[in-house]
C-alpha cells in the first residue's frame, strides 16, 4: 500500500469538514428533543408521556453518538493537519482508502478495529 497522496488528503479534508459541519447542525437541531419532559397529567395522556420520555432518552442517545463522532473527526482533522492522517493508531499500518472513504474517522485499520470490538 501506498501513502496517501496530496489530492487524497485534500478530498479527505473535505469529507472531515463538511461532516463536522452536519454533526455540528445535528446536535443543534436535536437540543429541543432532549429537553426535559414535562410530566403534567392535565397535559398529556401516561403513554404519551411514555413515549416522550423514549423519544427524549433516543435524543440523548443520539446526542452522544454525535458528540463522539465529532471528536473523531476534530482528530482526524488534527492529523490531517500533521500529515499523520490514514495510519492506524494501533498498528501503523495504513488504513485502506475505501475504508476511509466509508468512515473518512477511522483512527484503525480495519483488522486492528475488529480486533478491539472482540
């Protein structure tokens, strides 16, 4: 395999940045579902307050996944700028383009990923 080239890095810089910028109005956007849910009976009926209570435990849940990814991709950005972006943390192989391409994040190759989720 070879390092990635001027033009890789500049389309992944791309990919990371406009991804920030969706992460960034997503966790905006879902501010309003995590709010706290108002629990007045005279309101809403009990499994209307159930599901709002789901709906805003699936925001946090969401919120989290968004924040998470967003630190990824702050890091992949770090590298990037370092010229260190596309090689695994854990081995330091380089991460193949096409996994790149799927997940532009990745901080693992794909193998040394499976290996951490067994």
């Amino acid at each position: 395999m070879q390092k990635l080239t001027d033009k890789q890095f500049d389309h992944f810089r791309d990919m990371l940045g406009h991804l920030r910028i969706e992460l960034r109005e997503l966790l905006d956007l879902s501010t309003d579902a995590s709010r706290t849910v108002v629990l007045d009976q005279t309101m809403v009926g009990r499994l209307s307050r159930m599901d709002a209570l789901q709906q805003q435990q699936m925001s946090h849940a969401s919120r989290a996944a968004y924040r998470k990814r967003l630190v990824a991709v702050e890091q992949a950005l770090r590298l990037l700028d370092d010229g260190e972006y596309g090689w695994c943390e854990q081995c330091g192989e380089l991460i193949y383009t096409r996994r790149l391409e799927i997940k532009p994040e990745s901080a693992r190759c794909i193998g040394c990923q499976q290996l951490s989720e067994t």
